[in-house]
C-alpha cells in the first residue's frame, strides 16, 4: 500500500499542485473584472485565489520530494484528478456569492461549464454580475481545449514529462498523430490555433451587433462548444439572424479537429477538409439532418415560412450536433420524433480533436467498415481484409478498442439512465439527461429541455450527472481504468 502511494499517487499529487498554482491565475480575470465594474463579488474570488494558489503550493511543497518523469498511470491519474478537483475549487466564488445553492448544485454548475457541457441548475442569469457570468464563460474556454493541454507546455519545466499527460487527455482513438516533433510545441500549436479562432469570433460577433461583454462571453463558449449563455433565453435573447449565423459558422469550425485547422494554416490550403472522412462526414450529417429536418417541419407546418424554418433548424441542428446546446426556439416540441434524433446526433457527430463532444465521427465511421468488413468475411471467408480510413490504415487493436469503447459508452447511458429512473425521473427526463451530460451536450427533453434548467433535481441525482460529464470529457477510459486493480498494482 505505501509503496503504491509512494510511486503512483504522490507523484501525480505533486504534478496536480502547479496545476492548481497555475489555475488560481485564471480566477484573477474574474477578479479583475469585478474591481472594474464594482459587481459585489469581489470578496467571493478574492476568496477562490487564495484558497486555490494555497492548496497548489501546499500539494507542491508537501510532495516535492515525490518529483518524477510522469508515466501512463500517473498521465490517467493526474488528467482524473485535475478534471474533478478544477470544478470544486472552481465552485469556491460561486459558493460565496450564492449561498442558497448546494455545494452539489454549484459543483455541477462548474463541472458543466468545465467540460463545455452547457447544463446550469442556475436561473435569473440576466441579473448576475459579469464577473460571475464571465468566470461561468472563461472556465467553458479553458475546458474547451483542456486545461492538461495548457499545463502540458508548463509540466516540462518543472521537471515533469507531459508526453502521458497529453495522452491521456486529448480525444479520439488516434492519439499518436503529432502535430510538431515536441509535445509542448504541439500543445502551443493547439491553442495557438485556438486562441486565433476565439479573437475572430469575438470581433465577428460585434460587429454583427452583440455589445462587447456578450460578444466576448459567448465567444468563450462558442469556440469550445460549451454552449454556456449569459441570459435565460440563451440566443433567442438577441433574435439576430446574423448573430446566429456568426454562432453556426464558428461551432461548425469547432467541431472539426483542430488539427487540420492547424495543417491547412501551415500548408496555406483548404484541401486538407475535403481528404479527411471524419470532416466529410461532419459536414454531410450537418447537411442531411438540416435538409431533412427543415422539409419535414414544412410538411407538418409547424413553421410556415421556408426561411424560417431553414434559420431555427440550421442553428439547432448545427448546435446540438456540435454538442453546443444553444438554443434559438424549443426544438423539443418538434413533431416525429426530431428532439431524438437531434439528440442522439450529438453523440457521434463532431471530430476527434475538436472541441465537441460524443463519441465522436471517427469511431462511427471505423465501426461502420468494421461492420461491412465482417460481411464480406461471411462471403469470403479466408479474404484479408484491412480497414482504413483515408490513407490511415486501422490496425486491428485499435479497432477492437474503438469497439469496446463503444460498447462501454452504450453501457454507460443505460446504466445512468437506469440509476437515474430508479431515483424517480420521469423515462424521457433521465434517458435524455444522460445522454446529454455523456454527450456534453447539456439541454436534453422535457423538464431538462433547451428552455429549461436541471435546477428542480435532487443534489444526487446532480451528482450522478456531473461524473456523467467528466468522464464523457474524459472519454471513458481514462477515468474507469482507475477502478481497476491492475492500475493500483505495483
């Protein structure tokens, strides 16, 4: 036992430390933005930095000497450890600010915004300080890329590899495609391309009418699909074609993997879109469900007007596939079953490497050939047969993963939505729920719809959810290989 504390658990505590250190900074730009405006919650982050900055330097300090290169178990544990203790530290102001909410209300609070889910237990959002609005926003575009990505470029000068823990974190079953030969310059290229993203749709949305508060906080989370808003009626609040449009252009950007951004920036060339199945495909689901969706809507007449139709089912089909969760009108009232369908797109349709959320496209196109391989295997027995995608040729352990995985992500919805029906929400509601908060989609249906809050659950059933949205963040494995005895054995 102390041998196993010694070697796997100090080491990854002494890592989470400066990550901690590092993190109390963030709280600052609330901070800051309070003494500007005079909001009242200056005291609540003043409280937040201090308490995080200390436990950091404590962790550091009180594990030093643990100090080692990180290996895979300390990349898994460390990346589990910083995603669950960020959103309670994080919770810290808005515990200050808010004491009539629950410690487990504001975690899921912060657990959403962290991992660009988009769910809120919180109402009146229109009445709250900017500072507190603003720091809901901030913590969306940080989880946006990962918080691991930007310790990862810090990690090495402190004498801790980052290589695992980037590993660990980033999304997709094709982790070893490398961007630059130097993790940490890979780490910068990221989220320089990130940052570049973010500048444009702030000044984009601007100047397409929203004032600069609203410009800048939804930017945050537009450009990490989070889907957080500052007002109630989240984008129906501005009823702006042209702030909608601005909203679809840069979600449909998020949810292509920012790798190729980064490749098609570096070659000067679009043409990198047009050769990746996964961005085909991304686009072409967009386009089917909005071509779709749009005629079907028509044909029923619940909208009378073809363009105005088009307009709220391009921007919640692009927003709800990209695992966003904006919402521009109640698309759950929608006729034939659309809701689900539109739900049950954002478990798959955005890249490996993007900002959304899901399973993502990869793994649906992988496990298609897979599928279509095994049928030819009934016709053709001795045939070889490899998968690939593009030029990618799929080995067959990567194949089988991408299938568990799947296997485990199914198992996971239905044993979350199970526990959650046992709890006593209504089937749509917990079925729905679970979904979203795996899909880190936010808004599911009914009383959880995309004109409602999840502010009328019970704090465990919050509970249930946010470990839903940390580990769809965290895509599963890096979280459940915790509880397996072969992690913990020396």
């Amino acid at each position: 036992m102390r041998s196993t504390l010694r070697l796997i658990l100090f080491p990854a505590l002494h890592a989470l430390g400066p990550v901690l250190t590092w993190f109390s900074a963030a709280m600052l730009v609330p901070l800051a933005v309070s003494f500007i405006f005079h909001d009242g919650a200056e005291r609540a982050f003043v409280s937040g930095v201090l308490w995080t900055a200390c436990c950091g330097l404590l962790l550091t300090l009180v594990f030093r000497p643990f100090r080692c290169e990180l290996t895979a178990r300390h990349g898994f544990l460390l990346v589990s450890m910083t995603w669950a203790s960020i959103p309670a530290f994080s919770a810290i102001p808005l515990l200050e600010y808010l004491p009539d909410q629950s410690f487990a209300e504001i975690y899921f609070e912060t657990v959403s915004s962290l991992t660009t889910t988009g769910s809120t237990v919180l109402s009146n959002l229109d009445a709250l300080p900017l500072s507190v609005n603003g720091w809901r926003c901030l913590l969306s575009w940080l989880g946006g890329m990962g918080l691991i990505v930007l310790a990862v470029a810090i990690l090495p000068l402190l004498g801790v590899g980052g290589a695992q823990v980037l590993k660990a974190e980033t999304s997709g079953p094709l982790k070893e495609t490398k961007l630059t030969p130097r993790i940490a310059e890979t780490a910068r290229a990221l989220y320089t391309t990130y940052f570049a993203f973010s500048v444009v749709c702030a000044i984009g949305y601007h100047l397409a009418g929203m004032p600069w508060e609203d410009a800048i906080m939804h930017m945050m989370t537009t450009v990490s699909l989070a889907g957080v808003s500052s007002h109630d009626a989240s984008f129906a609040y501005f009823n702006n074609p042209m702030v909608e449009v601005v909203a679809i252009i840069f979600m449909i950007i998020s949810g292509f993997n920012f790798s190729l951004h980064f490749v098609a920036w570096r070659r000067r060339s679009v043409s990198v879109y047009f050769k990746d199945p996964e961005a085909i495909g991304w686009i072409s689901t967009l386009l089917v469900l909005t071509i779709g969706i749009t005629v079907a809507l028509i044909q029923t007449s619940t909208y009378s007007d073809w363009l105005e139709a088009l307009r709220a089912v391009a921007f919640s089909v692009v927003s709800v596939a990209s695992s966003t969760g904006y919402a521009s009108c109640d698309y759950s009232l929608w006729p034939y079953g659309i809701p689900m369908v539109l739900l049950l797109s954002s478990t798959f349709a955005t890249c490996a490497g993007s900002a959304g959320g899901g399973m993502k496209m990869i793994r649906l196109i992988v496990l298609t050939k897979q599928i279509a391989r095994e049928f030819k295997h009934l016709l053709y027995p001795r045939a070889v047969l490899p998968i690939s995608v593009g030029t990618m040729n799929i080995s067959q352990p990567i194949s089988f993963a991408i299938l568990t995985y799947a296997i485990l992500w199914v198992f996971s919805a239905a044993l979350a939505s199970f526990i959650l029906l046992l709890s006593g929400m209504p089937a749509t509601e917990a079925i729905s729920a679970a979904l979203a908060c795996l899909s880190n989609l936010g808004p599911g249906l009914g009383s959880v719809g995309p004109v409602s809050t999840y502010a009328h659950l019970t704090d465990p059933q919050l509970l249930i959810l946010s470990f839903l949205m940390l580990i769809g963040r965290l895509e599963l494995f890096t979280v459940y290989i915790l509880f397996s005895r072969s992690f913990w054995r020396l």
